[in-house]
C-alpha cells in the first residue's frame, strides 16, 4: 500500500515539493538536506524543463534526476504497454548503469514503478525479458540499447523523460553516433536532461542539438575539483614507479585504494607486481568478461581486496563508500578523465586523498589538468623515489610545496616497518580529514 499523504517528519528536502514516497526514501538514507545540485535543479526538472546541470563529482547529481523522473512518472501513471519504455537514461559504462538502477530501485522503493537496467557483455535474455511488459524506467549503455532496440525488444516512441548521464562523455566522438541514433528514435515530446562534472567548450556546443530552451545550472565551475581532495603530485622517474607504488601501499593508511593506469595492460602489469609483493590486488578493465569486473567492484567494495587497478573504465560515477585515496599511476592524457579519476574519493562531503606519479613524458599531461582544474597539483617531495630532475623541468607552478620542517616522510621507509608506522601515526594526525562513510568497444580501457 502507498501512503501520499501520510505526514513526514520535516527536513531540508521539504523544499522541493516532492511526494511523501520519495521523502520516506530520502529519509531512509538518512539525508537531511538536498545537496546544491539537487536545491537548484529539481524545481525546474519538476516543471518539465530541459535542463544542462554541472555539479563536481559525488554531489548528488543521479537523485539531483532520479527524484524528479521517479515523481513525474507517479503522477502522470500509464497503464503497462509492451516493450514501451517511460524514461531512458544513458550511461557510458556497464558499472554504472548498474550503480543508477541500484539508486533508482532506493529511491523509488515506495513507488511501485518498473525498472530494469540492460548492458553489453552478458547474455541478453534476461534483459528482453524484463522488457517485454514495458518498464517505468530503463538504465541503459547504449551498443546493447542498440541492439535491443534493432531486435524490436523494446519500443522508444513514447519516452518521456531522456537521460544523459556523463553527458560531455555520451557526446565524444566515441558515444556520439549512438546517442544520436537512440535520441532520433524517440519521436515523443520528451524532456532532456544532461548531467555531468565536466563540460569541454567542444562538448559544450553539442548540447545544444539534444536541448529545447533548457535551464543551465553550474553549481561550480565545470572541472573544478571538490576541495576536500588532498591533491598531490609526485615527481620520480618512469623506472622507479613500481617500486614507489609498492613503498606507498606499505602504509596502512591508505585503506581503500584505486589505482588508476591507461591502459589494460598497464593495469593487469601493475597487480601482477603487487600480488608478487603480497599486496593483494584486482583489476578492472574492457578486457575482463562482465562477471569479473562487476567481481572485483563488489571485493573492493566489501573490502575483500584493498587495492583496485583499474582503467578509465571506472573513472566515472562509480561511487564506492570509504575509498581513501585515488593513486594515478599513470596520469590520464585527457585532463577530464583526472578530474573524474580523483573524484572517486572524497564523495558526499567526505575527504579524501589523490596522488599522481607523474614522470617525466607526463609533464604535458599535468600541464593540461592544471589548465583544466585551474589550479596547481601540490608537489610531494618526501617519498623515497623524488625525482629533482623530473621536477625541475616542472616550470613555474602557483603552489608548488617544498618540504616543510615538521612534516615527516610522506611514504614509505628506507629502513624498517616500525619507522614506517610512526610516520603512518603523524600521517594520520595531520590534517587530512578522513572520508566519513562508510563505443569504440575495443578500446584500450
Ligand atoms: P552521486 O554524485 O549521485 O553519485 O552521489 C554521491 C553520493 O552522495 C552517494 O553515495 C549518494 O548516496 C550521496 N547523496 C546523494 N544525495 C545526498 C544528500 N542529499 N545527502 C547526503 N548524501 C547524498
């Protein structure tokens, strides 16, 4: 039984006239106030306004769509039809449509709407199945869409609310045909809706085509990183970047660890080096079946494996509770993909912890992610493996940090275990604030 009216204990989220469902599901989750990005977009996405919303990442922005879709289609309840699908919410990667169906199915709990989620690299029966009847709501990548779509297993004619999610993403050369045909298949007046952290000035002009009069909220500037994020970037030479990796993860600190490199290979080298040392370590990444990536995800998020390698594949959306630290082994080549790597930390107004070895053929790279984030990477210098050479040929940078006198090493001990702890002991009372909570499609990712 559904209960519209039933009084709710009040909180932040009053303001935004949702139905007393949604409250209750809010409640359950215990948040006590909307986050800046869902305050200023759901009255419009409420109104049936086409909407552009830039937030940083971890701020709430899949409730900032999910609340209002879940409330139009209650409100406006059809009847089931076969194979129609109501809302239509594109994602660039398997993991994370699974990640919004979970968020969809949490905050719709009370509403008794359907939803499926479907994605390549799995058998599709399953997922024609749930789409026989019509579904409320599908979370979708779209090659497998595609595929559904050409095999008649689903209808997109009557879509009402349309979804970009990862929006500068969905429209780069690599998603964009697709997305194109899927937006041409859906005849219906629909409202659109584009998410995302970033927005390049290329991507920008793009929206523009998928959008009718839309209202444009920046919560912050596109690509500004969240300011809980310890950023620091280490200088040491190409060689000794194994060995710097394995003398970070010594200290226990890090407790929660994605380790992100360029490429599959790289990422599969990197945990055949660590389980050498006894650092336990998983991959995830295109070349890995779909029951082992989404294996993985779940070990590091039960806290079975303490590190994570993984590709650009999960550079965006996922959010994994409690993750301490991002380490970029490698620094991304697009100054985006930093922006959404680092954010994997430092999630819901959590702190966190992202450090970027970067050698000497990567000085570009940084360059470019500091136009981007529009701020210098601090350097760290006390690690075993500080590079001066790499450094100096850094240029002139706005904070670059030298050693202070009270700090200790940062990482690592050149002699035993115990040294390493006490400097772990000063790493942990110092001033990092710990996190609160817990289609190319052969691509090099
Ligand atoms: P998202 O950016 O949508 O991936 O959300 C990041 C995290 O913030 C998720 O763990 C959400 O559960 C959480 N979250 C979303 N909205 C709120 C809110 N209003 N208050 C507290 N946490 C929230």
């Amino acid at each position: 039984m559904q209960n519209n009216t039933a009084p709710m204990a009040s909180n932040g989220f009053d303001a935004l006239n949702l139905i007393n469902p949604l409250c209750r599901a809010v409640n359950d989750e215990e948040y006590t106030s909307p986050t800046p990005i869902q305050m200023q977009a759901v009255p419009y996405l409420l109104e049936g306004r086409d909407l552009l919303g830039c937030a940083q990442t971890g701020t709430g922005k899949t409730a900032a769509f999910a609340l209002p879709i879940l409330q139009r289609l209650k409100e406006n309840h059809q009847p089931a039809v076969k194979k129609r699908v109501r809302s239509l919410i594109l994602t660039p990667t398997r993991e994370l449509a699974v990640q919004i169906s979970e968020s969809f199915a949490i905050y719709g709990r009370y509403l008794n709407l359907k939803q499926t989620v479907i994605f390549g690299g799995v058998r599709p029966e399953k997922q024609i199945k749930a789409l026989r009847h019509g579904v409320d709501i599908l979370i979708a990548t779209p090659g497998r869409l595609l595929d559904l779509y050409n095999q008649k297993c689903l209808k997109l004619d009557k879509v009402e609310v349309f979804v970009l999610d990862e929006a500068d993403r969905m429209l780069d050369m690599g998603f964009l045909p697709d997305v194109k045909k899927i937006r041409s298949y859906i005849t219906h007046h629909t409202q659109t809706m584009l998410f995302s952290a970033t927005m390049p000035v290329e991507i920008r002009h793009l929206t523009k085509s998928f959008l009718k009069d839309p209202v444009k909220i920046e919560v912050s500037p596109p690509s500004s990183t969240v300011d809980k994020i310890d950023q620091r970037v280490l200088f040491v030479d190409r060689e000794n970047k194994s060995a710097l990796l394995l003398s970070m993860l010594e200290d226990s600190s890090i407790e929660r660890v994605l380790v992100f490199a360029r490429t599959k290979h790289g990422a599969n080298r990197i945990v055949r080096n660590l389980n050498k040392s006894k650092i336990k370590a998983d991959a995830i990444h295109g070349n890995k079946s779909q029951s082992a990536r989404l294996d993985a995800l779940n070990k590091f998020k039960t806290g079975k494996v303490r590190v994570l390698v993984a590709t650009d594949i999960a550079s965006r959306g996922i959010d994994v509770d409690d993750i301490t630290h991002v380490i970029n082994y490698e620094l991304p080549n697009e100054p985006e993909s930093y922006v959404h790597r680092i954010g994997r930390t430092a999630r819901a107004g959590a702190a966190g912890i992202a450090l970027s070895l970067c050698d000497l053929g990567e000085l570009g790279y940084l360059r470019k992610i500091e136009r981007v984030i529009n701020k210098s990477v601090i350097m760290e210098e006390d690690h075993l493996y500080h590079s001066n050479s790499v450094a100096s040929k850094r240029g002139r940078s706005m904070h670059s940090k030298t050693k202070s006198p009270q700090r200790k090493r940062f990482y690592g001990s050149r002699t035993s275990a115990g040294k390493n702890k006490r400097a772990v002991s000063k790493r942990k009372n110092a001033s990092h604030g710990r996190p609160r909570r817990g289609s190319s499609r052969r691509s090099r990712i």
